[in-house]
C-alpha cells in the first residue's frame, strides 16, 4: 500500500524536485558564501522548512541577536501559511498519526500540489499525501546540503532558474480555471493582490492581500456560492 | 551573531514557522465540526491564493524598466497556452523555465 502510493505519488512531485534542487542549492551556496558552516543548511531545511523565511534568515543572521524580532518576522513573512492551513483543514481531516507532518511540511508547493491533486483510483488517500510531502521536503535538504557542501563546483548559469516556481503555479491555475466554473476567486486572489502589490510594495503587500482577500470574499460570499460550483 | 546565537534564531524561526502552519488546525481540532463559513473559506481560499502566490512569484517584476517584464510576460503567456493545450508538466513547467533562462541570459540581459 505504501509503495503503491510512493509510486503514484512521485510523478506529480517532479516540478517541485527540480524547483527545490535548484532553490535548495542556490540557498546553500548564499549561506556557505557568507562564511557560516556547511551544516547549517541542511540543519535549516530540516527543521525551518520554508523557502523565503531561510532567505531572509540569512539577513537576521548578519545583524544584532535579537529573537524577538526574529520571531516577529517570521510571523509576518509566514502569515500567508494560516490561509493555507485554513483551507485544509477539511483535507487533512482523518490523516490521523500523519496529520502534525503534514502540518508541519505545509509549505508554498507542497499545499499547491495538495490543493491540485487527488490520488489515483485504488491509492490510499492519506499514504498519498504523506509521500507528496515527504518527497518535497527530501528534494528540498538535498538541494541544500548540495549547495552548501558543493556548491562551490556548479559552474553553469542559473540565472532564471527560480521561473520553475512560476511555472508551476500558473499550471496550477490553469487546472484549476479548467475545472471549476466559478472563476470570481481566482479573479479576486490576482487582482487584489496585483492592487496591494502597488500600493504596499513588494516587501509588504502580502499581509495587506490577505486582509484584502478575505473581506472581499466574505463580503461576496452570497454572490460567489450562488454561481456555486466551486 | 555567534553560532550560539544563530542556533538560538534558528530555533525561533522553526517555532514561528510551525505555529503559522498549526494554528488553523489547533482553533479548528478535528473532533470539533468547523462553522459553514470556515468550510466556505477552505472552498474558495485555494484559488484565491493561487493567484496572490502567481503575484508573489512576480513581485520583483518592474514594467518601468528594461526588460520590461517581457520576458516574464512571454513566459507566462507559453506556460497558459501549451498547459492548457496539451497538459504535459515536462513542457509547461520545464519548457517554460528553459525559456525564460534563454531570454534573461541572452536575449535580454540586465
């Protein structure tokens, strides 16, 4: 049963793996190139397990010890994870003793592979996203360890690798736009973060978005769910 | 900062990053039966937040210089059309990266 689900689950994990080596070792050799140890990545992407909070991590690391500030703002750069724990909680109902790992591994591309995917016929629901999660996190502290043990020997041209991220959330999108009828929440996740990516900047409109997000979609509610078919 | 220090950081970053990705399921416990509205936002959050994360992968984007957001403009129109056509992961995702390497590298550099 749990190779079965290994063996399904694998394919839809691929965009990710070569998104995460190619992240995972870019991190690596920014971390080791600023002269820390060589285990602190791998120690990172095992236990931190987010992509931009480890980027920003790098900058805390240069200024003044100071934990409070640098719980304060992994909050805010971690916020957008409350939306997706909100709207798993359905999903991840009944994934008993596996449950606080899938939590836990929550992250960007693990909860869009999630939110996109449902298990082939005969796999077993639970094993299924089990082994997406697991696979993700495993390409993720590959590519770290990668790139802070050798990172110093890649020597082609990486520039515009991070597009793969893109990639796979606008094919998401698309997936997503194909089978449902209601594109109203798709509409008013773009356009209201596009408005608040003006308006706020690059390095704030996250949390301004998804303020904006969800009033918008409670105050609409009645009008979304009568088009219906979400 | 010491290694000490860093280690100390790490720590705090690994408890703020697990409580943001907890919380919802620590309010909402399985035993407990989640209010309609929450179930409404589980229904219609994962399309809305697919698009603020599109945004998000694009925030570095500026129109008002060179290269304009072309290449990323381009890219993102292959990735739509070829998905939506032929639906094969290797060539939208991995056709798409190749193309827009090919055109931050060499077709227009900064």
């Amino acid at each position: 049963m749990k190779v079965k689900a290994l063996k399904a689950a694998f394919p839809f994990t691929i965009p990710v793996m070569i998104g995460y080596l190619f992240l995972g070792i870019g991190f690596g050799i920014l971390l080791t190139g600023k002269g820390y140890p060589w285990w602190l990545s791998p120690l990172m992407a095992l236990f931190i397990y987010a992509g931009s909070m480890q980027f920003v991590a790098i900058d805390i690391f240069s200024k003044a010890f100071n934990p409070l500030n640098a719980l304060i703002l992994t909050l805010t750069v971690n916020a957008r994870h409350l939306f997706y724990g909100l709207s798993m909680l359905t999903k991840f109902k009944a994934t008993d003793q596996k449950k606080p790992y899938l939590i836990f591994a929550l992250t960007d591309e693990t909860y869009s592979l999630l939110c996109s995917t449902e298990p082939p016929q005969g796999i077993d629901r639970n094993w299924f996203y089990f082994f997406i999660a697991l696979l993700d996190q495993i390409y993720w502290v590959t590519g770290c360890t990668l790139g802070s043990v050798a990172g110093s020997l890649v020597k082609f041209n990486t520039t515009g690798i991070d597009f793969v991220m893109t990639a796979l959330f606008v094919v998401i999108m698309v997936e997503q736009w194909e089978s449902s009828k209601n594109h109203l929440p798709v509409l008013i996740g773009i356009g209201v973060s596009a408005i608040c990516l003006l308006l706020f900047g690059k390095d704030l409109f996250i949390l301004p978005s998804m303020i904006s997000i969800l009033a918008i979609v409670t105050i609409f509610r009645k009008s979304i769910e009568r088009r219906n078919v979400i | 900062m010491t290694i000490r220090q860093i280690l100390i950081t790490v720590s705090v970053i690994v408890f703020g990053t697990i409580l943001t990705r907890s919380l919802p399921f620590l309010i909402f416990p399985d035993s407990k039966e989640s209010p309609d509205y929450i179930k409404y936002l589980g229904q219609v959050l994962p399309y809305a937040i697919i698009g603020m994360l599109v945004v998000y992968c694009l925030k570095n984007v500026n129109l008002l210089n060179f290269p304009f957001g072309i290449p990323e403009g381009i890219a993102l129109i292959y990735v739509v059309l070829i998905h939506h056509r032929r639906h094969n992961l290797l060539l939208s995702i991995g056709g798409g990266t190749i193309l827009y390497m090919v055109m931050v590298q060499f077709l227009f550099p900064v």
